[in-house]
C-alpha cells in the first residue's frame, strides 16, 4: 500500500527574516518524519519533499539537509 501524507502552511510577513525561521522549522520537521518513516520502514524506503511556493517567484524546493546546520 502506498500513500502521500501532505501537510501545507501559508504564512504572511513583512519581514522576510521570520521566512527564514519557518523555512528552518520546516526542514527540522521534515527530518523528524523522514526519521520516524524511516525506522518503520519495511522493504520501501520513504521518500520526502519540501518546498516553499511564492506566486511571483514560483515553487521553491528546500533541502532538508543543508537547510539547517548543527550550529544552528
């Protein structure tokens, strides 16, 4: 059995700097799942995709691993 699971935020700000920490918070999140997905896994491995969508820029994808760093 194969599903897609989404989960879709949409947020407004005059600062694009609160962008930043929710782009962070997102691949954070997204690495938690893959984590969890990952370790229930039977003989598929999950796959996962994050992406931030502007309607005058188009859609963005955003690597959930170089994204956020451990200095962070």
């Amino acid at each position: 059995m194969q599903k897609t699971v989404t989960i879709e935020l949409k947020v407004r700000y005059k600062d694009p700097e609160k962008f930043a920490i929710v782009r962070k918070a997102a691949a954070r999140s997204a690495q938690g799942l893959l984590a969890a997905a990952s370790l229930i896994s039977d003989e598929h491995k999950p796959m996962i995709a994050v992406s931030a969508f502007d309607p005058l820029d188009g859609n963005e994808g955003i690597d959930i691993f170089t994204e956020v760093t451990d200095e962070e």
